[in-house]
C-alpha cells in the first residue's frame, strides 16, 4: 500500500520541483514574457509556500509521496485548495475543493503513488465540507481522475491575469 502523507515546510523546495514537471508536461516552454531556463519564479515562490505549508487550519493542503529511491525527493504531489462561493442548491454551504498540481517524478510513475495523494486530497475536502471539487485533466491524467469518480464538464472559464511577467 502506498501512503500519502501531508507536505510540511520542509518540503516545499520539492513541491516546487514537482510542480514545475507538471508544468513542462502541459505548458511546452515558458509562457509569454518568461524566458526559458531555470525557472527562477521558485525562489520567489518558496517562502510563501512555506508558510502556507505550515498553516494546518488553512485552505490550502499539499499531499505527498516520499520518493522511495531517492532519500529527501518526493515521488509525487497532489496539491488542493478550498474556495468558498455563494451556495447553491447543489452545495448550500458553499465551500469547493480545486486540486492543481498532480505530478509525479517521471522515474516514480506507474506505482500508484498520484492516485495515494489524489485520494488523500479528497478525503482532506471531505473532512474539510467541501460539497465539490474541481480539477484541469491532461489527457495522461484523465483516466485516473476518471477512475476516481471525476467527471467531465462544460467549461466556460475565462482568465484576466493581472500580473505581468
């Protein structure tokens, strides 16, 4: 059985790590006004990471598998976030779980180690109230989130960014 535990601070320099092979995976290269290279958002991003790694009672949650060859590595991640929307008849309290960031290490893949942490970011929504979660499927991960009871539906976001590069 594999076991999926929560992300502490210390992890975060992996969690980044795992996340930028999800990234490489659906984005080819860097978006626009990034040049490619070593991603040097990562520094940037540590420590708020850290601190939201750190918060137990918080709306954020990573779940991780430790990399079974390589002593201090993550073998995979699944990251969740809770969001809370006006209710509505099909989730009154509002609360929603978004999962993002579902990697794992290309030499880990295979051992059930993303279905350990998808699962483990469930059961947190769960216990979290959450009436629903949401995620963006690659086609490589459709068939697990499909498996797990994930199904497709229509999707008309849009995105304003408000930063720019």
């Amino acid at each position: 059985m594999v076991f999926a535990r929560r992300a502490l601070p210390e992890d975060a320099p992996e969690v980044l790590r795992l996340r930028q092979v999800m990234i490489d995976a659906v984005r080819p290269g860097p978006p626009p006004g990034v040049r490619a290279g070593t991603p040097e958002w990562h520094a940037e991003a540590l420590e708020p990471l850290r601190r939201r790694l750190a918060d137990k009672d918080g709306d954020f949650a990573a779940f991780v598998v430790d990399h079974p060859d390589r002593p201090g590595a993550l073998a995979s991640l699944a990251a969740g976030q809770i969001e809370y929307r006006i209710g509505g008849a099909d989730n009154p309290h509002g609360l929603n779980g978004y999962v993002f960031s579902v990697a794992t290490d290309p030499a880990a893949r295979r051992r059930g180690y993303s279905r350990a942490c998808m699962e483990a970011v469930i059961s947190w929504f769960r216990e979290q109230g959450c009436g629903r979660v949401d995620l963006n499927a690659s086609a490589e991960g459709e068939p697990l989130y499909a498996s797990l009871g994930f199904v497709r539906k229509p999707d008309p976001s849009m995105r304003l960014p408000l930063r720019s590069a």
